[in-house]
C-alpha cells in the first residue's frame, strides 16, 4: 500500500469534482462572453460537447478546462479572468489560470495560443479561434480543427479522445484524408485498430 491517505468512497464527492469541472468552464467562459475576447474550448470539454450532440452516454468527464486564444488577447485575458476570481500561474512554460489562490494546478484553466505549436515538434499549429462554433453561450473548436488538434499531440489521452469521436460515429473512413499525410495515417491506425 502507498504512503497516500484515502478519504471514505463518496458519490457526493464524485459528482462534486464533475461539478467543479463545470463550474469552471461556466466561469471562462462567461466572462470571456462578457468582454468579448475571442476563444474558443479545446480539450477534453471540446471532445465532450461533440460526442454529448451524438450520445450523452458516451461523454467522458475531463477534469481540465483547455481555452484557445489569442497571444495579442492574452494581457486582457489575465484581467478578466482575474477579475472572475482567477490567479494567473505561469510554469513550466505554460499559462494557466488556477481557481482561487489555494488552488492546485489540476484545478486550473489551460491556455492554448491560437496559430501556434504547443511544442516545437508538433507537425501543425493549434488552429485559430475562428476555427470554432457557438453553440447557445459557449464557443468550441469545430469537429475539424478539434481532431487535427488531438492527432498533433496523440498522447495516451488524445488517442482515447479520438476513438470516442470513432465510437459515437462523428469520425470515419472519409475524414484521413482532411489532414496533413502524418496525421491522416494516425487516425487511419485509430480506424482500423480501435483496440490497439
């Protein structure tokens, strides 16, 4: 047994860390809407509004809240963010937003910069956050722009990711070809080997 201390199995704090997952990602993107600096969310909540259009039961929970934007926004992101009870952390070369002054880095706002790799050996650039559709009050990466997104990083995460996108039917045979050579074979792989 490890040395980490378990708390008592709890529904309530299951559900609750869903809700706080939530909440945040209401509070972004409310005072995003607000002040009208363009965005978009990627990530995990990105891939879960896609499939929740094809199959609620399919929706994966996520526990980050990855926003798009705009490096010549992001001096008026850091206000208005702050301004909603967000602390602005930036470490180990990422920009990030924690929920309160005690918060951890698991319980924070993700930045991705529009048009630009995440990292240097990335094959493609985050895309820009036109790439994006408003659905009622919050703006998320097109299905398109999502998945070149997944397949540029193609971690353990964004493998699983792409193969809900599979499952629920929004990916198939005709979408390889929509990307650059490198990507289009990875998600062929995914395609063919749903298991592997």
């Amino acid at each position: 047994m490890s040395g980490v201390s378990y708390g008592e199995i709890s529904l309530d704090r299951m559900v609750r860390a869903v809700e706080k997952v939530r909440e945040r990602l209401e509070r972004v993107t409310s005072a995003l809407n607000r002040t009208g600096i363009p965005y978009a969310i990627a990530g995990g909540n990105a891939v879960a509004a896609w499939v929740s259009r094809v199959d609620e039961a399919a929706v994966r929970n996520t526990r980050d809240v990855d926003v798009l934007i705009r490096r010549d926004d992001f001096p008026e992101v850091i206000r208005t963010l702050e301004s909603a009870g967000f602390v602005h952390r930036h470490s180990a070369g990422i920009d990030m937003f924690l929920d309160g002054p005690d918060a951890k880095a698991r319980d924070a706002v993700h930045i991705v910069f529009a048009a630009e790799k995440v990292r240097d050996d990335y094959v493609t650039p985050a895309p820009d956050v036109s790439e994006s559709e408003l659905s009622r009050d919050i703006r998320v990466l097109s299905l398109e722009s999502l998945v070149r997104m997944k397949l540029t990083s193609f971690r353990d995460k964004d493998r699983t990711h792409l193969r809900d996108m599979i499952d629920v039917g929004l990916l198939d045979q005709t979408w390889p070809d929509r990307f650059a050579p490198e990507l289009g074979e990875r998600l062929q792989f995914l395609l063919d080997h749903p298991e592997d």
